[in-house]
C-alpha cells in the first residue's frame, strides 16, 4: 500500500512528523509520495527533513495553480523553478502537483492555463509523469494536456473528485486516476461511479493529507497511515478484495513514478 499523494512538509506536520511517518510503517505502507510546491520556500525547506526520515518516500516539483499569479507576467518562471528542484533532488519522480482550479479560483484563470501549460513542456521535456490537480475545469484540464502535452504526457488525475466522463477522458489520454478519501464521503456518488469504471491497472491511491480525512476520521487532520481506509472504501465500490487494491495500486504506483 502506498500514499501516493501526501503534504508531509506541510506545516501541519512539522511538531510530530516522525510520529506520522512511524505510524505510517506500522500500517504498513510501503512508500510516499511528498507532494512540494518549490515556490513555497518554506514548504521546499522542511521537504529535506521529511526526505530524510525513510527512504521509501519520494518527491514531486510543481508549482500548484493557487499560487500561479505570481507567474502572471512570466509563466516559464514557475517551469524553471520546478526544473531546478528536479536538477537538485534526485528523489524528485514527478512533475506536481500542477493543474486548473476553477472552484476556488486563487489565481486568475489565464495564469492558471499558462503556469500549467509551462509545466506540462516541462514534464513531457524531462520524461516525467505529472501530478494533475484538476477542478471545475475539466474541458481546459483535458485540452492543455492534450495540446501542450502533444500525446507524450502521463501521469495521474490526483484526488479524483470528477465523475464517470472526465474519468474516461483521462483515461483515454493515457492517465492514471487516483482516489482519496473522498470516495467514503455520503455525497460522493458520482466520484464512487467513476472509482467503479477506472481498470485495476490504472488506478492510485492517497491520502492528499493533511487534507481530506476519509469517514470515520472526517475533519480531522489526515495523515498517510490512513490511505488504508481509502482502500478499503474502494474496494468496497468496486466488489474486489482490499488486498488486491492495494497491491495493484501499489504496482501502478511504482509503473509510474519508477522505485
Ligand atoms: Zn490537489
Ligand atoms: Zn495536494
């Protein structure tokens, strides 16, 4: 099992994070996926301590489209920065998490499409997949990835929060899609409907933690040890043992963003 979707130098974990990760061993999981933005200086800081703590833990670079107005006028800027942390860290296996969020529209939405775009090239340059957050932005998501990413990009739809239809066109572009807690939300159905669709060998799971604790464990702070009632939930929708949810999920994990 494997959280392939965790904010592990996120301040919310900086008084007890090798607690977090203890417990995270004790499930067993058998790998993380820190997801850091290198324009959040603070973030790229406390990622080195979190790296160190087990190596099984993997990293991302990508600027995330809240914070894409600061590359307003100089969109390249951001794929530049997320290049360098790449150059820097050898552990850094994806481009992300990069993408379109119209629901909370942080940042103008032309310096959204244009900071992503940027860091498509750059995934498809450096032959990385890309961790893609997408909201309220499906047609967008879909065409820039079709467009900029010119049929060589892959990578996931994180924290799959679309329904059955933006679920078949990224898989028809090649993506893989990953699940959060989101799946065991009462609300979800049309989330639960696409988690049912998506084949064994193309689906991930995470925790997106410290966000989006599954039920039981709703509005409290997440951590990756729960990526196994994540699990659980989906094999519950899709009628297959949680034992091979996990496993498959795990080995398209490592399919994807390499051991
Ligand atoms: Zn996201
Ligand atoms: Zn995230």
């Amino acid at each position: 099992m494997i959280d392939s979707h965790a904010h592990l130098a996120d301040q919310a974990f900086e008084g007890d994070l090798d607690a977090v990760v203890a417990r995270a061993r004790a499930v067993p999981l058998a790998g993380i996926l820190c997801i850091v933005d290198p324009s959040d200086e603070d973030e790229a800081r406390r990622a080195s301590g979190v790296l160190a703590l087990w190596d099984a833990i993997r990293t991302t670079s990508g600027v995330h489209p809240h914070r894409a107005a600061a590359f307003a006028a100089a969109p390249d800027a951001a794929a530049q920065l997320a290049d360098a942390r790449l150059a820097a860290d050898p552990l850094v296996r994806a481009v992300g998490e990069v993408g379109l969020d119209y629901h909370y529209d942080f940042a103008p939405r032309a310096a959204q499409r244009a900071v992503f775009a940027a860091q498509i090239g750059l995934a498809v340059d450096r032959r990385l997949p890309l961790v893609v957050h997408t909201r309220d932005a499906d047609d967008d998501t879909i065409a820039l990835l079709r467009g900029e990413g010119g049929g060589r990009a892959r990578g996931v739809f994180h924290c799959f929060s679309g329904g059955a239809d933006l679920a078949r066109r990224a898989l028809d572009l090649g993506f893989h899609l990953s699940f959060s807690g989101i799946v065991s939300f009462p609300k979800a159905g049309a989330v639960r409907e696409a988690a049912a669709l998506v084949p064994l060998d193309r689906i991930l799971v995470e925790t997106d933690c410290p966000y989006l604790a599954p039920v039981p464990h709703r509005g409290t702070r997440n951590e990756p040890a729960r990526v196994r009632d994540v699990v659980r939930a989906l094999a519950d929708i899709r009628g297959e043992d949680p034992e091979t949810v996990a496993a498959a999920t795990a080995a398209n994990y490592r399919e994807l963003f390499a051991p």
